[in-house]
C-alpha cells in the first residue's frame, strides 16, 4: 500500500473497525521531517451492520476522525452520513463484471 503498512487490509465487518500504524517516512531528509505533518494511523471501518451512527460514537470516531494524523476510510458511509464530517473525500464503486469498476471521486 502506498502509505507503507505491510500487513494485509481487509474489511473489518464483524469488528467493525481496524487501526493500522503508518511507518515513519524514514526516507526524507530530517530537516524536512519537521516541517510536514504526517499520517500516523490508517482506520479502516466498514459500518454495514450498524443501525445508525450512534454505534460508531461509542467506538470513539468523532476523536478519530478529528485527529488530523488519521486517514480514515468509511464503507457504506450512508449508515453514519449523520456524523461525518462535511470535507471527505467521496470514492463511489460501480461493479460491472468480475474485473470490471467504475470509480467516482468526489470532493
């Protein structure tokens, strides 16, 4: 993955959220380092069996995704549209064949 995590990422259904570490970005001169805000977490949630957003509340998300070192990504959005935030970045898949997908990016 272009972040740098090693391990594999996979659809957190039945737990409903995963947090991933985002390796140091060990590769840029250290006079630089300071002057750039890096990504320290990636949290992967997919809120399929949720009801409605307050579940997620309990998992603590409005500290997630007001912290700006995390980039989060949220499946089936529609379930907590209610507590997202107004700036995300909108990713819509349209499945045509096995190998076949149409992205929509919205901003």
């Amino acid at each position: 993955m272009g972040l740098g995590i090693k391990e594999k990422i996979l659809s957190p259904t039945f737990i409903l959220m995963k947090k991933f570490q985002i390796p140091p970005k060990s590769n840029m001169p250290q006079n630089l380092r300071s002057q750039v805000l890096w990504y320290k977490w990636f949290y992967h949630i997919d809120c399929y069996r949720l009801k409605d957003e307050k579940n997620l509340e309990m998992l603590g998300f409005e500290k997630v995704i007001s912290n700006p070192q995390n980039i989060v990504a949220v499946e089936w959005p529609e379930k907590v549209s209610k507590i997202l935030p107004k700036s995300i970045i909108s990713i819509k898949f349209k499945h045509f064949k096995e190998d076949k997908r149409e992205l929509t990016i919205s901003i």
